[in-house]
C-alpha cells in the first residue's frame, strides 16, 4: 500500500513529532551535563553511564521490537512505547540520587526506542524507493531539531523553572504526540503484502546478510561514534577543553543542532536525484565519509583551539553516514524490514553506549596516569577515530558487489 501525498504529510508529520521528543530526551544530558554533575557529584565515568543509560534501554528493547513491528504494525508498537516513555520522564524528574537518574534515563531509552524504526518500518511499505532516503533524512532532520531545542532553549528554561520541571512537560508532550499517532497512523495488514511468504519470525536471515556484516561496523563506531559525541561529549569538551561557560557551550551546541538540521534538510532534497545518477548510499559513505575523519582529525589537533564551529564542521562531514540505516532496510523485503533496521538500529545504538561510556573511561584513565585534562580528551577521541577509520576500511574491503538494491 502507497500512501498518497496528503496521507504521507499526515503520517510523517505524526511520526516526525514524536521522533522530536525523543531526540530532544536523548541530547538533553549535554546541555544538562553541568547542573547534573554539580548536583550529584558526577565524574566523568558516572557522567557517561548516565547518559549511555538511555542507550542501555533503547539497545534492550530493539530484538523485540523489530518483530513487534513486522508483527502489529507502527501504531500500536509505538503507542506501547511511548507509554513507557512518559514513565520514564517522569522517574527523571522525581529522582534524589544517580541510581534513580540511571535508571529513569534507561526508561526513556526503552520507550522512546521505536520512534525512528517505526516510521522507517512503515515507510518500507508505504512510500517509494527513492522517497525513503528523503523521508530517512527529514526524520533525522526532525530529530536535529529536537537537538536544537534541548540546547540553548533547555539552558534559557533552567533558571525559570528548573530540570524536573521540564521533564514532566516532556511528559505530557509525549502524551500528545500519542494522540497524534493514534489518530493519524494508518493500520497495519496482518498478512504478507501481495500475497508473500512471512520470513520466519527470528533474526537468522538479518545476521547472515552479507550486505548487514558490511555495514555492521559503520554503524557501530562511525554512526554510534557521531552520535555519542553530539548527545554527551562535544559539550563537556567545550566547557573542559576549549574554556566555554556552560552557556557558552550550549550556545555551541545550538550552533551545532541547527547545523545538522539543515545538513538533513539539504539531504532530503538531493538524495533522490543522487539516486536517480548513481550515487547510492554506499557511494556516497565511500567517498564522503573520510571528510569527518579529517574533520576529527583536524579537532583533535587544534586542541583548545577547537570550540563550536570545529565540532559543527565534524558532525556536517560526517553525516553521510546516516544514509547507512534505510539503504539496510532496502536490502531487505518489506516483511522483514522491521528486524533488519532494528537489528542495525541495535548495533548503532550499542556503538552510542560503548562510546559514550567508553571516552568517559578513557579520559579518566589517562588522567590517572598523569595526562592532563586536555591532553586525556584529545588522547580519548583520538582512539575512536582510529576504531571509525577502521570500520570504513572494513566497508571499503567487503565485496563491492554486496550492495542494497
């Protein structure tokens, strides 16, 4: 079933909404990083897990949800789980320790986990081939927005009516963005469309994809890479690093998200005339991908030279990768696209917590050894560049001709 034009307004504007929430939610710790860590004495390890706790839960859920998905359909997968999101913004809002936080952040990550799948899953069979890169791009567009919102808005907020304040809101606007889907999100068909075979009900034939193997690493540390930095790291870097007050950082951090909109914006524009000359997502990841290496490369050098407009030109040069995620689920029939962008959805997700988690151990490793504090991030970042190096290398390896359709 193709939707029509007016349908498909409808439908992305449902799904774009609470993808918005849910972006907003992901990348608030950053602008919030300050007042949690003087809050409750946070270090740079408690920090990280905070943060990748959302992950932890968004990584929990993605195995079921993917058949929930090809199962009931978007709407009523994403209804039960933003259920659960509103109960995870409101324990945010009411916890007294890092337990509590960790816990509520793991909450979140498990409802708001089907905000892009779901979409995606229902794009597979209700929109165009070439339509589906655009529609991915103007949802990570939606999703940057939700990123603009959390950082200079949220800082502005916080003096007026403090953190918990603003996640009750969240809560509530959750609550509306679940009346929208209800209303506007169309029903799922039980069976096979056009008479196919259902796969089986597991993940086998995902795993053993040639072309899923080829992207796997791609997704784990350059996706999950450039995700953890926007939502946690490249704000702590501008205040410890580069000398930005925390609201100067999260004037950087505006800068950054609005950036990144219109990077999203510019993709959805061109991708299907990219398309339509030969330039598939593989292409463009091969080719475009080794610009955010330079761009991090050339961070990391410039050291407390490198503020806002480094991190910008970083996060820009390094969106090709995000064309990764539907080019998977082409790969794939339309009965078994909701496991397969789960499952990468997973490995991406995964990557965001490993990283995360991981530059908060490893800068206070390396100051334990007797770096500075400057010299331990730049030594912490330096180590995932070389891991995303790597992945593209593994993807550029793999037999050209496991391609996405």
């Amino acid at each position: 079933m193709v939707l029509s034009r007016r349908d498909a307004v409808w439908v992305f504007l449902a799904f774009a909404f609470a993808y918005f929430l849910s972006a907003l939610i992901r990348a608030i710790t950053a602008t919030l990083a300050p007042s949690l860590t003087q809050e409750f004495a946070l270090n740079a390890r408690d920090l990280g897990l905070m943060a990748g706790g959302y992950f932890i839960g968004f990584s929990l859920t993605q195995l079921p949800l993917g058949r929930w998905l090809d199962r009931h359909g978007p709407r009523k997968v994403i209804l039960a789980f933003l259920a659960v999101a509103v109960a995870g913004c409101v324990g945010f809002a009411v916890a007294d320790s890092f337990a509590g936080l960790l816990a509520a952040r793991v909450l979140c990550g498990m409802g708001l986990s089907a905000c892009l799948m779901a979409p995606l899953t229902g794009y597979r069979r209700w929109l165009a081939p070439q339509m589906q890169l655009r529609a991915n791009s103007w949802m990570l567009m939606t999703g940057s927005l939700g990123m603009v919102a959390s950082t200079l808005p949220v800082q502005w907020l916080m003096p007026v009516v403090g953190w918990r304040v603003l996640f009750v809101a969240m809560a509530v606007l959750i609550v509306v963005a679940m009346g929208l889907a209800a209303w506007k999100v169309p029903p799922w068909p039980q069976a096979p469309a056009d008479g196919a075979v259902a796969p089986a009900d597991g993940y086998g034939e995902v795993w053993r994809h040639p072309y899923f193997r080829r992207m796997a690493p791609i997704g784990f540390f350059c996706y999950g890479g450039l995700l953890a930095m926007q939502t946690l790291w490249a704000g702590p870097w501008m205040v410890r690093v580069a000398g930005y007050t925390p609201a100067q950082a999260a004037g950087g951090l505006f800068t950054i998200n609005v950036a990144m909109l219109l990077a999203f914006w510019g993709w959805g524009l061109v991708t299907p005339r990219l398309v339509a000359r030969g330039w598939d997502a593989n292409r463009l990841i091969a080719w475009g991908q080794p610009l955010g290496f330079l761009a991090m490369g050339g961070l990391i050098a410039a050291g407390t030279g490198a503020g806002a407009w480094s991190w910008t030109l970083f996060f820009v040069t390094s969106t090709f990768v995000a064309m990764a995620q539907p080019a998977v689920g082409m790969a794939f029939p339309p009965a078994l696209a909701g496991r397969a962008l789960s499952a990468y959805n997973l490995v991406i997700f995964v990557g965001v917590f490993v990283v995360q988690w991981g530059v908060g151990l490893l800068i206070d490793g390396f100051q334990a050894l007797g770096l500075g504090e400057v010299t331990s991030f730049r030594a912490a970042l330096a180590a995932l560049l070389a891991c995303c190096i790597g992945a593209w290398a593994y993807f550029m390896w793999r037999s050209p001709d496991n391609r996405s359709p």
